[in-house]
C-alpha cells in the first residue's frame, strides 16, 4: 500500500484507500439507491470508446504514467479491457489487459473475503474474539486484545495510529508474518477502540494468520485452491516472489527525489501478504469485480450456482463498520462530488457517487498504484491499474470510466486532478520554504559526531544503527536492508538521513535529545517531505540508545 499514491489522490479520508472528493458538474441526486434499473444504454458504443481512450492517454501524458490498464464490467459481462503504454520506459513491450500489476491494499477484500467464505462453513464468525483463534495474540492494552473480534481486524478502528508499525515490513523486512504479529503488543494506541477510523495494515496480516489457523492451510494455498483457481484467475500471482520468467508484469515507475521517472525494482511483502502482496491483471480482476457484483455467485444459477460466499457474506463485507467524517476538497474543482457519507466495512471502503453507493478500494506500491470501484446498483465495475505513484491518475481514469457508463456529461477530471496535484506540489514546496526559514544553519552539534553513533532500540521495530563511515555519519534499521542513509547535520542537535535509494523519497529528520549530564536520552525521527508515504511511520519510534557491555 504505498500511499504516497494517496498523497497524490488529493482526497481527504487517510489512509491507503484514496477518500474521493471528486467534481460534477452538476449536483448529484439526493436519493442514494442501491437497486436501481439498468441504463437504457449500458454498452458505450465505439465513439464513447474512442474518447475514453483518448482520455487515458491524456491522463498518461499530463501525469507521466508509462503503463495503464482498464477494465469495465456491467452485468455480469465485460465491456471493454485494454492496456495502454509500455510495461517499462525505455522498452517496447506494451501494456495489455493481461499484464500484471501490484494491486497492494486491493488484496484486502481478498482476505476479507477468505475471512467470510470460513464463516459461511462454520469455521468462525466474524464476531469470534481473536484470541478464540490466535491465542498467543496481544495488542498493547489488555482490553483491546480481550475485546477484539476478527471484524475489527478489517475496520481500520482498532486505536492504531494511522499506518502504525508498517515499518515492519515496508520496505521488506527480514520479519516473519508471526513475528510482525507478536511485535503488536508493543505498538503504541493512540485512539479509542472501535472510537474512530485510522487506516492500518498490520491488522490485515493478523487477519491472514486467522485465516491459517481456522482453514489448516497457508494463506497462501487458501487464495490459490479457493478463490484463484475457482474463478479462473490464471494471472493473478501471490506476491512478487511468485512472479514467473516470462511473466507480462509491468514495472513500477517512481520520482527519484520527487524529480526523475525513473524504473524502481520490485518489493515484497512476504510477511504480510493479507494487506496487500496480490500482483494481477485487469482481466483477472474483471473477474474477481464480476463475482463480487454477483453477491458472491461465480457460476450457473438458481440451485445449481457456484459460489465463492453466500449473499448475507456480502451484505456484511458492505455494511459500514466505520464512518470517516467526509471533508473538504483538496482544490474547487473536485466540490461537486464530495460524498454524503463515508465509511469502511470488511476490506471496502463505502461511500456514494452521483446518487449511486460505491464499494471500492485503492492500492499503493513501490511505483504501482490502482483503484478498483463497484456501483453495486447498476452492477458496473471499473478497475484502473498503473505504474507510476500517482493517485490523481487513476481517480481520473475511474470517474471518466463510471460517467461513461452512468451517461453523465461535463466532468473535466484531467483538469481537476491536473489542479489538485498542482496544490499538492505547492503545498510541499510551502512546508520545505517553512523549515528552510526555522533553520539556524551556522549552529553546531551539542556533541563530537562520533558521539552520535550506536545502536538505538525501539520497542516494536527493534535497532536501528548510527556508526561512522569515510562520509561521516551513517544510518542502518537493523531489519530492513533498504533503509541505509547517510546523516547529515541540520541545526543544533537534529540531522536528516538521506536514504540512498532515492526512489524512496522518504529522508527524514533524526531528533536526539540530551540529559542533564550531556548524555544521549533519546532519538526521534520525522519524515521531511509531507509527500512521504504514512507507511515509513518514523514519527512512532522511540528509539534510546542501547548500552554498550
């Protein structure tokens, strides 16, 4: 779930689905109707489709995107699947709908779904205390941990802080998915239980083990045997681990140092797959929408159809468990469509569009980023795929994709999201001019710099390492290979590391406080720039140094 996609999507809900606050050009209806007739023109005819295509380059062009994909579903049928651009800059291979794309936190409503086919069989309920499964779970206050249903896992309203403790396994860590797990008892609540929304994904890789533990298989084998291989979802890959020579998979595209495109590896969550490790295709995923739209059912009818999870499963996953207060837009141009509700169920977020209730969810990556939305009233699914890190792109794509096929007319969502991203960049310019201006550049460290270097030990992530190098100062997290940077002094005793995988674009502010004996109490971290994705969570660390024998 790489949110920096999110930062991008200019919309107010935080976490890595993207709040929409898109713009209309004419005032939704105030009915919000779930059953509504079908279009008296369902299918876009060949101009419609011209013009969407036209559209996507645009959103291509304006926003630097080399690969999109696209799919559209309306009752039960494929409307259109199709890929534009290049898999990665500088090659010839084309985008298609069969190249594969991280989806990230898309794969939530697969593990919420794997979650509620176990309760159809009788295996749990959604209900069930998670200690009642995983006994050894623990979270940092007895009575959250007592009191905590395995819905709760899905909801983003534990108490967690926005993205808390992802920074143990984002970037990839050499952490197990228990070990991720039991490391929870000493992240930090910063909220209520069940008091207010706060989008995490570790509760998600509990969710996985939960899944382990009441089907007595991996989570693996329980999505491939269960969900892919039932629904025909031939491109559709675990995680990048499981990515095969040969494989259409498009590479992700990332802003070194918020300037250069540039192509980025790729990254795995193996530890934590439930929040958001699936890699597929829009014509995999057209699949995966079409089920979904069919509450569940996935083959034949009546008493001889097959299904994935029984339509009272369905109604649950799209039941609000959680509101988020609907905001204010990121720029004008996106207030006509600001919701009139918002909320989370199971692995969905929930909101309306133009008089119709969406279920939908966004996905963040290393480079990749997507959204896939369904209007359950009109049996219509759009999915949008990308490899650049850019919200503003698939929200555009999706809006122009549900106003073709809603028959709506006037939107100009380039022009909106053009806008919003235009703020965004400023806005961070703004907060960088801030700490320019704050800076007192001619101060000195308290101590000699050597006096710096250690090992420093939080309670949930574990060391993180200051030692000197040939440049000065260096930093390594302990866990988390990717996460080496060189330090350099800022003002009085605060430095900033600079990662030196620049498509990171994460540096962040190193904080050390001293006691009243000159001895270093404590280090904290920020992150520098507020386009850093919420998933590089340094603000949570309390780091002290760790004594040497």
């Amino acid at each position: 779930m790489r949110t920096l996609a999110i930062a991008l999507g200019l919309t107010l809900a935080v976490g890595a689905p993207v709040q929409a606050q898109q713009a209309a050009a004419t005032p939704p209806p105030i009915r919000i109707d779930d059953t509504m007739a079908p279009l008296a023109k369902p299918v876009p005819d060949a101009a419609q489709l011209a013009e969407f295509d036209a559209f996507v380059e645009g959103v291509r062009k304006q926003f630097e995107v080399p690969g999109i994909a696209v799919a559209i579903v309306q009752d039960g049928k494929i409307v259109m699947e199709r890929g534009y651009g290049v898999r990665e800059l500088g090659k010839p291979a084309k985008v298609d709908e069969h190249t594969m794309f991280a989806i990230a936190s898309n794969t939530k409503a697969f593990t919420a779904a794997a979650l509620n086919m176990l309760q159809d069989e009788g295996k749990l309920a959604t209900t069930d205390r998670v200690i009642d499964h995983l006994p050894w779970f623990r979270m940092s206050d007895a009575y959250v941990t007592r009191e905590m249903r395995i819905r709760d896992l899905l909801s983003h309203r534990s108490g967690l802080s926005l993205g808390a403790g992802d920074l143990l396994y984002w970037p990839t860590t050499t952490y197990t998915t228990r070990e991720v797990a039991e490391r929870l008892k000493d992240v930090p609540l910063t909220g209520g239980f069940r008091e207010q929304y706060a989008y995490d994904n570790i509760l998600f890789g509990v969710a996985q083990l939960v899944v382990e533990a009441a089907s007595g298989q991996s989570f693996k084998q329980f999505l491939s045997s269960r969900v892919f291989q039932p629904l025909g979802m031939t491109e559709t890959r675990y995680n990048s681990d499981d990515l095969k020579a040969g494989d259409n998979v498009a590479t992700g595209h990332a802003k070194f140092d918020f300037k250069d495109l540039k192509p980025v590896g790729l990254t795995s969550w193996r530890n934590v797959s439930g929040a958001g490790g699936l890699y597929s295709s829009v014509h995999d995923l057209a699949k995966w929408m079409n089920v979904q739209l069919a509450g569940g059912v996935y083959a034949g009818s009546g008493d001889a159809a097959k299904r994935l999870f029984s339509d009272a499963r369905q109604r649950e996953m799209w039941t609000m468990l959680t509101p988020i207060p609907v905001g204010k837009p990121a720029v004008p141009e996106l207030a006509p469509v600001v919701p009139n509700y918002s909320g989370y169920g199971q692995g969905w977020s929930l909101s309306d569009y133009a008089g119709h209730k969406l279920a939908w969810h966004t996905g963040g990556w290393p480079g990749q980023v997507s959204r896939l939305t369904l209007v359950p009233g009109r049996k219509l699914g759009v999915i949008v795929l990308t490899s650049a890190e850019l919200g503003v792109a698939f929200n555009a794509v999706t809006y122009r994709a549900l106003d073709m096929m809603l028959d709506r007319e006037g939107n100009d969502w380039l022009k909106a999201y053009a806008a919003a991203y235009a703020k965004s960049q400023a806005d961070a310019d703004t907060s960088w001019q801030k700490h320019l201006a704050a800076r007192a550049a001619n101060s000195t460290p308290s101590l000699a710099l050597a006096k710096y270097a250690g090992t420093y030990r939080d309670p949930w992530y574990g060391d993180v390492v200051i030692k000197s190098s040939a440049k000065g100062l260096e930093m390594q997290f302990s866990k988390t290979a990717e996460l080496l940077g060189d330090i350099e002094h800022w003002q009085h005793d605060s430095f900033i590391v600079r990662w030196r995988d620049r498509s990171l674009n994460a540096d962040a502010f190193v904080n050390f406080a001293l006691d009243a004996d000159g001895k270093i109490r404590e280090m904290r971290m920020q992150p520098v720039s507020p386009l850093t994705d919420f998933s590089f969570d340094f603000q949570d660390l309390r780091l002290a140094p760790v004594p040497v024998k």
